[in-house]
C-alpha cells in the first residue's frame, strides 16, 4: 500500500494500479483514476471488479461532466448508464435542440423520439417549433404538435 500511493503521488498510475491490485484494493485504484479524471483507467476497472455498479457509476460521472459543463463527455456517460433521456434533458436545458433530438433519434423509439420532439418544439414556440420538426423530417410529431395547439389548417 505504501508503494502504491508513492507510485500515485509521483503520476505513475499504472505502477500504483498493479500495487492496489496486488494488495486486493481494487477501489482504492478506482478511486484513484477517478480523482485524476482518468475516466476510461476508471471505467474499465469498474467493470472488472466492480460491475455491479457500473451504471450508477457512469450516471454518476454523467453528472459531475455536466455540472463541469462537459456536456459531450456527460452525454456517453449518461447513455452508457441507461439514461440517455437525462442527455436528452440536458441539452434541452442549454437550449441544444438538435443536440437533444440526436440523442433521442439515436437511442429511443419512434414515439419517443416523436414525444421528444413535440417537446423541443413547444420551447420553441409554434411557428419555429413546427419548421423545426418539419427540418429533421418528423412529419407525424409537427402534425401533433400543431394539433395540440388546435391549429388544425
């Protein structure tokens, strides 16, 4: 363990790693890459080791990205963890709607991707927001969408 945290404290992260390892402390060599923000060192020793905590861990690191304002890493995070509305619902919190409607086109149905849609475009407002729906080729959400706002012409 002694030689670990020298090996952590000089950067030599892979030389600590083998140290936790060989000392059966696997989350403190987690741990460590996660306070370096070695993510990818991090993640994969999640999953060796601790894979039951896997999507808490990416949900997790999700958050704090985007609170960092690294919104594209929180994006992988967040749809690595099952959670890709939460990407979803974040760039529609930054006012990213093609950003939210590649997201959702990517990873959910049509009817979700439909209901994202009509959502995105009610932000907009309704002449933008049908233009915008009609511009990604969602012919059946901006028909809904303007059938919610009882503009039936």
């Amino acid at each position: 363990m002694t030689e670990a945290r020298k090996f952590e404290n000089e950067g030599h992260f892979k030389e600590a790693e083998k140290m936790y390892l060989a000392a059966n402390e696997p989350d403190l060599a987690i741990n460590m890459y996660k306070k370096a923000k070695m993510l990818d060192h991090m993640i994969r020793l999640v999953m060796k080791f601790r894979v039951d905590l896997l999507k808490d861990t990416h949900n997790h690191l999700a958050q704090s990205l985007e609170m960092e304002g690294n919104l594209k890493q929180a994006e992988h995070h967040y749809i690595e963890g099952g959670c890709w509305s939460y990407a979803v619902d974040m760039y529609r919190a930054h006012d990213m709607w093609e950003e939210a409607l590649r997201v959702a086109k990517t990873n959910g149905t049509n009817k979700e991707l439909g209901d994202i849609a009509v959502k995105v475009a009610e932000n907009m407002g309704s002449e933008k927001g049908t233009q915008f729906l009609i511009k990604n080729g969602l012919l059946e959400a901006a028909i809904d969408f303007e059938a919610n706002q009882e503009r039936f012409e």
